[in-house]
C-alpha cells in the first residue's frame, strides 16, 4: 500500500494534542502550524487547543483524515487506533513510547496494535518515534525543535536522538532533505515500504538511512534495495559491526541485530553503499546524487603541490584505487603547455605559480584522456595562486566532462569563495585531498555494487525458472523418513552428486570382507573414514585412516576405527565405514559451506581449509541465488582467491568448474529449505577440476 | 649546536630584500616588520629598501646578524654563506630555489653551499622553503601570507605548500603554534636538530611534522624521537606508504623515500605517533598536550541516547578498544541514581530526559570505576536537553578525574556553546562519536608507543654495554678470505650456534661414504641437502632430500641431488652434501631474517613460512637492538603470534625461548655489520624449543 497519505496527506489529526509547554503533544501542534492543509488537535478533556478547536474523539472530526498522529500513553494506543480505523484512517505515525522496548508486556501491546491496524487496512509508522517531516510539503509531524531545509536526500533514522543532531549539522552544512522519518520500532512500515516509497517520489535523489537492525522483514529491504538503487543510491550506516555494538543497539530500541557479516554480503549484492562515518553517510548521499560514477580505478589528479598529491595518492592506493597511467598524447599536450619542471608524470604538478589560465588548461587536457576514470583537483593558497578564479575555470570543465571531478581547495578563509562556487556547479569539495581521494574510492565501490546488482538480479531472473530437483527431495524424505535429520557422509554426497557437484565416489561397508572389496573395486590407495549416523566429527574420534595401500590396510583400519569409536562412544555409533579412493592430486583445499540465517535465509561460506587458516578467519559470505559472475566475484573476496589463480609457479585451479559448482551449491540450498547446515570440507580445487571430497548435511525435521 | 638563533635571533639580515610588489624580498621584509629586533635589508643594487637603509653585503653592516636568511638565485648563494661565513653568522635560512630539486648541477651548487657552511661552523635551515615563524616572539622570517597564531605546537613541514594551507586553516580553527618551519631540503638542519630543539623549547608542548623523507640521517632523527617523544608527543604524517605516494613526493622535493614499513617500525619503537590524515595529525597533537595517557584500553561511554553510543562502540572495538565492564559497585550506584530503563550496561544510557544533575552524577560515578581507563560523554540536542550546562558539569569533572574524558557533543548551532565551554576546559570535541572513540584508540596507541620506546631504550642502554663476539669475526673472515660473500648452510648455522642460537646440527660431507658416515653418527631420519658454495636456493633444483631412513636411502639421496645439480647448473655447482638429524617434532615454522636498510642499517624480520603465509604476508619488521620485552610485542604484531600461543588444543610454544633466541639474533647483525643479510628459514618453534633448521647468510666483501 502507498505510503503517500504520510508525506503528503491532505489532513491530519494530532491525538493527544495539548496546550502545556515542554509536552511531546504541544511540540508537534506549534510544528504542524506549517502546513497548508487541515490540522485538527483531538483531545478528550479540552474544548480548544491553543485558540483552535479541539475534538474529542477522532469520530465526531468534521472529516475523516489522512493522517493521524498518536502521541498519547502506550495504553491508550490500541484503542485510539481502533477508533482511526472505524473511520476510516489508513496512515497512522505513533509517537508514543512504551512498547517493545520495555519488554514482555509492551511487546503485547505493540502486537495488539499492530493486528488492530492490520484489520483496518492502516499503515503505521512507529511506535517510539520522533515523527517524520515533508519540507517540500511545509510538514512537520515532529516534536524535533526545527524543520529539516527542503532538499534531495530522504533520510530514514532509526534513532530519534541521532534525527535531532542530525538536523542541527545539517542547517549547518546546508544540507536539504525531501524528506526526514524517524522509523521507531518498525512495527508495520520498514526499511522496504519507505524504500520503495522515496524510489517513487520526485523530490528525493538519494536515500540515506541510519540502521540498527534490518528488523523483521530482511526479505523485504533487499527486494526493495535491488529494485531502487540502480536508479538512486542508497547509502546506509548500520551499527552493529562488533559484536559488542550490536548488543548496545539491541538493548536500547528493543530489536535483535543478526550476524554483521551476512548483512554485508546482503547489502554488497544489492547494490546499497555501506559506510562507517556518519560523515562520509551525508558525504556520499550528496557525491553520488551530483557525480557520474568512475567506470574504472584510475584517478589522475592535477594539483599545484606535491606534497597533498602524495598524501592523495596515499590513500587513493590504500584503497585500491589507481593513479592514472597518462596517454603519450596528454603528456606530449602538458609538455607543450606547462613549464619544464612540472611533475611529468601523475600527479600532474602545474607547479606554485600557476594561474587560472594553466590550472584550467592541464585540468582539461587531463580529463579528456580516456585512460582517466576520474580526475581530482587539488589546490593550495600559494601566494600566486587566485583560488576563486581557478574554482570557476574547473566548475567550467566539470559540467563538460562526463567523468567524475573533486575537488580539495585546501585552507580557510582564503579558499571559501572557491569552495562554494564548486559545490554549487555540483563538484564536491574536501578540506584534504586524502578526503576527496578515499570519496573517489567510494564511488568506484558503489560502481561496483551497482555491477554486484545487476548480476544479481539476473540471478534472481534464472532463479526463478529454476525448481527444486526432485531427486533432491527424495533423498531428503528418505533420510527423514527414518528419523535422522543428520545425513550420513555417503547420504551427503549423494546429495550433491545429484545437485551436479563432482564427489569422490564413496562406498559404504557394514563389514570388513565388504570394505575390501570396496577397496579393490574403486583401487587403491584408498581412504577409510567412520559410517556413524550419530557422530557428525569423524576426525576426532580417530574415524578417518589415510593412504591405504592394499586389503590388509583396509583390514588394520576397519579394525582401528571400530575400536576407537567403541571405546570412545560405544558399539552403537559404529555402523561401519566408507571406503573412498585416496586423492593424491594437488590442490587447494576450500571449505564451501551453506547454513541458515534467522533473517535472510540461506547464506553461503566460501574460504580456505586448514588449521592454519581457520585461525587467519578467511572466508566470505555470499547469498544465494548466484551466477557465475556472481560466483566468481564472491570467490574474489577471499584472500585465498590469489592461490587459486596460481602462484609460485603452480597452476591456476579450473576457476570455471569451481564456479559451477557454487552456483550448483547455492541453487541446491536456496530450493530445498529442509537443508540448513550443509559443508564441503575439503572441497578439493585442481587444475583438473573440482571435486568434495568430504561432505556433511544438517536437516530440518 | 643550538638552534637559537633561528627562533630567538637578536638580528637578521634579508639578503636579497626587495620594494618590488609581488616578489619573495618583499613579502619576507613586509613580514619581518613585526619582530622587534634589528633587521637589516641587504640588497647591493639600491640604497634603500622601503624606506629603510639598505647594505650592499653583509660586511658592511653595522653589526654580525645572529640569523641571516637568503632570498637570491641560486647561483649566488655559495659567495653569500662564504661571505656570511667569514662576518661571524652562524645561522642561515635559504628560501631560494633551484638546488637539489632540479637535477644534477642543482645538487652540487646545494653539496657547495653546505660545506661552505660547514667549514664556518654556521646551521642552515633550506634551501628551498617558505621560511620559518616564532609567533611567541613575532618573528615571521617566511613569505606566507599571514603570521600563525601563538600556541604551544611546533608544526615542521617539508611541504611549503601544505604549509600555506595549514596556516590558513589554524586560523579558522584556533590552533596556535610555538613555532612553523619549512624544512625545506634539509641540507643541513634536519629533523633530529630540529626535535631536539623543540623538545628543550619551554612555548612547545607538542611536535607535529609532516615529513615526505626521512632525510639522511635517519639515526639522528630516531635518537633525537627516542630522547623528547616521552616528554612530548610527536605526531607525523608520512606520506608515501604506497610506492606510488612515494614516487611522487621523491620526484618532487628531490628526497630518496625508503621502505614504509621499515619506517613504521622504526617509528613505533621511537614513540612517534604516526597518523593517516591530516586532521588526526592536528587533533591528537590536541588531544595528547591536554589529557592523560589511558593506562588500558576500556572505555566507559555516558550518553543521553542509544545510537551515537553504538557508533562509537564499533569505532572503539574495531580499533582494539575495549568496553569497560562496570565494577558491581557502578552499577549499584548507577541503579540507585538512574530512572528504571536506563540501559544497565557500558555504555550508560542516562536516556533522553536527563538533565544536567542526572548526567552529570552518572558520569562522575563512572570516571570514579577502576576498571574504566577513560571516558567518553555523548550528548544529542533533545527536547529536554541543556548542552552547555551539561557541558559545564563535565568540564568540572574533567579537572577531577585524571583519565582521559572526551565528548562528542552532536549537531551543530545548539552544541556551539557547550563545545567552547568544554574546548576552553581541555576536554577534545567531536562532531560524532566514532571519531571520539577513534581518539582514544589513539590515545590508548601512543601510550603503547611509549612503553615500546621505553623498552627500546633500555635494550639500547644493555646494547652499548654488549659488545662484537670474537668468534663470529674468525668465522666471517674466514669465509671472506676464501673469496667468497655468501655462506654455505653449514657456516651459517656455525654463525648462529656461536651466537648462541640453538641450530641442528649439521655436518658436511663430500663424498658418498662420508655422507653415510654421518647419518649413521647422528641418527636416523636424516636430511640431506645440497652444499655449495655458489647455489643459495637448495629446493629450487632438487637440493634436499627429506626423511631418509637408513645408509641406503642417503646413498640414492646422494645420487639424485647430484644428479639433479649437475643436470642444472654444472658439475662445479656441487660440492657435497651436509647431513642433519630430521627433526620430526611438530610445530610452527617461522622466518627469521635480517637485512639492510640504506637509511636504517640493520632490519629484522619475523614471520610465518610455508607457501600459503607468504601468499597472505603475514610478517612484521623490527629494528635492533632488542630485549626480551621488545621481542616478545615485535613478534605479537603478526597474526601467527596466536597460533604460537597455543590454538585448538596445540600447546603454546617456548615462549621466553623464541624470545631469547630473537635477542640473539639482533645483537648478532647488530654487531657485526658484514652481514648483510641473514635467513633462518625455518626457524622451528614448538613447545620444546626453538631451533634453526636451515640458514642462509650474505656477507658485505
């Protein structure tokens, strides 16, 4: 449903407006005065509010409105909106406090407000809110002291306090807003209503949003994300990166924080810009709402000091940008145009003395080379130097471009009118060259997600051709049917066989005599590991014997294994053994796992095997479903990735079998859902291919 | 020799003053008005310089000028310090350009001007800067524009450019200097003169530099850093940790920038601060004058909401930072003080409607909690909110406590007069919390920093009493006087052993029967390696044979190595074989190195081996000499460090052994200079002990 009644409602009824200074109830009727449409103040025990007409339910206004604003106790919440919902209100803000973040019995009262609102059909932004503001509309249904500058950013906080200090900045900073929410508690509308709604609405050119939790429907918020922001970008800070963030935003606003790293690889695929400064959240809004996007790394910077190009290119290389190689043509240009001693190379030096004229001239010669992604220019107030006049030369160029151009005016008082001419032709401007060389890198990460996007959502097109195998289901009912939900190694790579990943092929052996005639069937060397259906950790109890060379080895590691899993958990959890052949190829061993979040579902793990790197922690996140473009950007996030390209004079391992067999993987747990736990370790990466050689699954009962 | 004269001149002469508009002689003399000295123009052309007498050469001044500073052409600067040289000058700045910046003729004129120098005992801060300023004693001796404001920073520069930006924006931000220095070229004073001038300097609280080269005299500059930073901070920005940064700030001031990481670590056991950006370099210069030093890493968070304190706990963990856990005692005081929803943990949420008695009370019960180490107080503009007597309280406290108290008070015109007031109080301002908690981290860095350099003093003070080994001179002559640079395995673990450095014991063998001979004497396994004395890479051509078992296995072991050296690199390459016992003791392999810095001399290296960690770069640098407390921090600074400490059931290492074994090892290529590079690769560590398996040794002919 439209959450246009919000933003733009023709008529609006404050509950619990109030005439007492300092109360929540006065606050937002003296900030309602602003807008053009109808405002009715309903309060039960006063004839007037402030000099207008007050009423005393919302059934005897003179029209039913389109908004109502609820700032009354928690306990009276339930009943007002059954009373707005009688009548026909369909967009309610509440305000008051006292629900879910109190605890057990608030939560009742939230869930009871909640169905009431659902019954009628209403939507109902809060409770435990600030309230939200239209300035394009006059409207602030807020108790925050002023209005937010009307502008092109939709701002969505989820904390009221952070709203208020962040209205302040911005009539500081000159920052404008299409609009300005403060979500609350999130109860009905969240992150994929509000999201879809400022996708839709003219005014709003970028959607910034301070997030705690991605609340209930994570679904939802990524649906909405991959719909919207290719077209606006969507910049988000989430709190909650360490552990111990989270626990401070779950304890103060009632919402459970999920895992850090699957909401980053939630937001990487959907093409949302995550950043970690609230500085850099407003930052990027504006950059990316005014600049085109590098479609490359390669940033040229002109400057007239070395010394801030070196600290630029510092972080510009830090961040996994790089600086420009210029074009035999473009030097041949500098050379012809700039005094001998200029830098010759990237970092273009137009040197101290130069005027508007030189800057301008280099500045263009430079963004006109196509090896060129993006272009910074850098000023310092030397005593030649005219910053203002050189300001108007690049805001000149920058409109003619078609490239991204910053700029860092360096100083105070002497740059200012510099400054300004440049934000106003819409070129960002920082006080440190090393800001505008790390906004730079932003921007090509935001190109990248919007590439992360793209594929993604063609992945999601196949997918939904795609079903569930049916063989798939069967083996699963088989297991379930007789009463496991863990399945045996040689059940596991069953699975996998017939979702299409290549699996050592594994027999299972009751007796000895069966082992080695297993043995002798695939050929040896063989390996040896437990058949248990109740030990899922066969290396730990001594389950698993290596490079067996003949029957008389498989004999001694039958025997081997019988008697330490008897001695360790009893006759019962030995039903036998697999026998496999022993893999001698090198290689590098992955662990690609899948397991299954609580708010987005399947996540998928890739990363390195062995002790060694389980303690450096290097693995990656990724959701289904994937591509192979998908799958191989989803493997470059590892460090291991390097290895698998080959290194040392070793091969590089078939990258092509590899992705198929991820997006196979992802494909499998995305259709069946009873999977929740599902490992390949090792899963075993050559020159010649893929293959797991060990497999492990965890169902649903 | 003291620096006086530079800051404290009782005269100066400007060679080369100027009336012409718009040229350095004459922004350097209308900037000179201020100083209240003598100061005389010398320009042999005219009689008169702005209404003042002007001298035809320094000889015929009525006085000798303590300071003389050179604006001329380059060319005529030699003749001019000769002939400042014979008057009795003994300071000089020259602010001209076109030495060593401009190629090979330039640097010979610089090479020229600084013996001329020296040979008249006279300092000489240049060529090729701005100038410098005394602010405390009106003395502005450069051509900037505008004079920098008193303060207690002494803010060295080797970019004039940045220089002219700072200044301009110090005075937006009222920042005040001591004093403000462009280096220059340095060739002659440098940064070791210089800090060790401020560090005595009583106006300097704190040293800022920002340093694109650590010049030539990179252990005068470490002495002098190891001497003042613990007594005052020194907080540098280098640019240049990327080689493309590097390139660009070599190219432009004509310095030679060496390994950044060779820096870093020579910096980190000097106690310098280094930083990434500029406005950290300024804010911590702030913060370290003003507040204690955190003894621990746990920070305490007061804040009237929820979300500002998430981001700075992400800040703060993220950055190493700790949370502090509130004593039983706090939390009982702060149960009794705050209303009942108050967040009941680090950070203390004292909720939205605290005022400043509430806050004020909870924030003194914290700071008063042992197991804080210093605090954070955040502030959001809300509805019942006073910032400025909130503000007021706190800078109460702030006197009181002596633990670092910072704020962020958030927003901007509503908090303008509680930020002054806190400024004014010595306790640092941020706009957001995360950059606060960032500070602390920092803060919580320095003084780690200064127990890094007090261990490096006191292993410089051990050192200066240890002295060469006798033996490991017989040992490298010998080698030398055999023609030879590099060492054979043997030597080198002969090296190591009469370090004290426990090795494997090794023996040569040049024929096959000696070659069984000696397994047989030291047991079986055995390896067995190729000798040679010009082939340093045993494994590239099939140089070692491992686990060989009995007489017969080392005779085919024999065989095949010769075989395989013969095959590659000719008969002459092989020369035998050494045998050692086979260690089969599981444990870590280590790299343990040493190599040359042209600017640092000696540099260690430690790290893990085997082809994955070099893959993942997992090492840390150090510089000798070392004790056993340094050596221990210097190997926590890689990730394996938690793998030697013992991980998934391993035991831990020989700790205090690895330690021994490291001290050796500095004081090994720290005494004994001809070695100019040395391996032990692996160096194996397991909880036994440590012990050199193999080692490689390159010596200086």
């Amino acid at each position: 449903m439209s959450l246009t009644a919000f933003f733009q409602p023709r008529s609006i009824a404050l509950i619990g407006a109030s005439e007492r200074e300092g109360s929540v109830g006065r606050a937002i009727w003296d900030n309602l005065r602003g807008f053009s449409g109808a405002v009715y103040p309903v309060n039960a025990k006063r004839a007037e509010v402030c000099g207008a007409k007050a009423y005393p339910s919302i059934a005897t206004l003179p029209e039913v409105p389109e908004l109502v604003i609820v700032v009354t106790p928690a306990t009276t919440v339930p009943q007002l909106v059954e009373e707005a919902g009688l009548a026909g209100v369909r967009a309610a803000v509440v305000i008051s406090a006292g629900f879910k973040e109190t605890g057990k019995d608030g939560a009742q009262l939230e869930a009871e407000v909640l169905a009431t609102a659902q019954r009628h059909g209403m939507r109902l932004i809060g409770p435990n809110c600030l309230g939200l503001m239209n300035p394009h509309a006059g409207l602030n249904a807020s108790f925050a002291s002023s209005v937010a500058r009307p502008g092109r950013v939709a701002f969505l906080s989820q904390s009221g306090a952070l709203c208020t200090a962040i209205l302040d900045w911005s009539h500081d900073q000159n920052v404008g807003f299409s609009a300005f929410v403060s979500t609350g508690a999130m109860a009905d509308v969240g992150w994929g209503d509000l999201i879809r709604h400022f996708g839709d609405d003219p005014h709003t050119k970028s959607i910034v949003i301070y997030m705690e939790s991605v609340g209930d429907d994570a679904a939802s918020f990524l649906a909405a994300a991959r719909a919207v922001a290719a077209q606006k970008p969507i910049v988000v800070i989430k709190v909650g990166r360490t552990a111990e963030a989270s626990r401070v935003a779950a304890s103060h606003t009632g919402a459970l924080t999920g895992s850090d790293a699957v909401l980053d690889a939630a937001l990487r695929q959907s093409g949302v810009l995550r950043v970690d400064t609230i500085e850099e959240l407003f930052d990027m809004a504006e950059v990316l709402a005014k600049q085109p996007l590098p479609t490359g790394k390669r940033l040229a910077v002109v400057t007239n000091a070395g010394g801030p190009a070196a600290l630029a290119t510092d972080a510009l290389v830090l961040g996994k940008g790089e600086l420009a190689e210029l074009s035999p043509q473009t030097m041949a240009e500098l050379n012809t145009l700039l005094p001998a001693q200029w830098s010759h190379h990237n970092p273009v030096d137009v040197l101290g003395d130069a005027d508007a004229v030189r800057f301008a001239q280099a500045l263009r010669i430079v963004c006109q080379d196509a090896a060129v992604d993006g272009v910074l220019a850098i000023l310092t107030p030397q005593s030649m130097t005219h910053p203002t006049n050189i300001a108007r030369e690049v805001a000149v160029i920058a409109s003619e471009i078609g490239k991204p151009l910053l700029a860092s005016w360096m100083g105070a008082q002497s740059v200012l009118e510099g400054r300004g001419i440049l934000n106003a032709s819409g070129v960002p401007t920082y006080d440190y060259p090393d800001e505008a060389a790390q906004a730079f890198v932003r921007m090509r990460e935001h190109r990248l997600r919007l590439i992360w996007l793209s594929e993604t959502l063609s992945a999601h097109a196949d997918d939904d051709e795609g079903e569930a195998l049916p063989c798939v289901g069967e083996l699963i009912d088989a297991v379930l049917g007789s009463g496991r939900t863990l399945m045996t190694e040689q059940e596991a790579k069953q699975l996998l066989h017939v979702a299409g990943i290549p699996i050592v092929e594994t027999r299972a052996a009751y007796d000895e005599e069966a082992a080695i005639a297993a043995a002798d069937a695939l050929g040896y060397p063989v390996v040896i590991k437990l058949l248990s259906s109740t030990i899922t950790h066969k290396s730990d109890c001594g389950g698993v014997q290596l490079n067996l060379l003949n029957a008389t080895a498989v004999r001694q590691a039958w025997r081997l294994i019988q008697d330490n899993v008897t001695h360790l958990h009893g006759l019962a959890a030995f039903d036998g053994v697999t026998v496999q052949r022993m893999v001698t190829q090198k290689g590098m061993e992955l662990i690609l796992g899948a397991s299954t979040d609580a708010q987005f579902g399947p996540v998928l793990l890739i990363g390195a095997g062995g002790t060694l790197v389980e303690v450096l922690q290097d693995h990656a996140l990724a959701l289904p479903p994937l591509n192979h473009a998908l799958a191989r950007r989803w493997v470059e996030q590892t460090k291991i990735a390097k290895v698998l390209h080959g290194v040392r004079g070793q091969p590089a391992v078939d990258l092509a079998a590899l992705d198929d067999v991820l997006v196979k993987f992802a494909r499998l747990v995305q259709h069946e859902r009873r999977i929740v736990e599902l490992d390949i370790n090792p899963l075993l990466a050559t020159a010649e291919g893929i293959v797991a050689l060990d497999a492990r699954a965890v169902l649903r009962a």
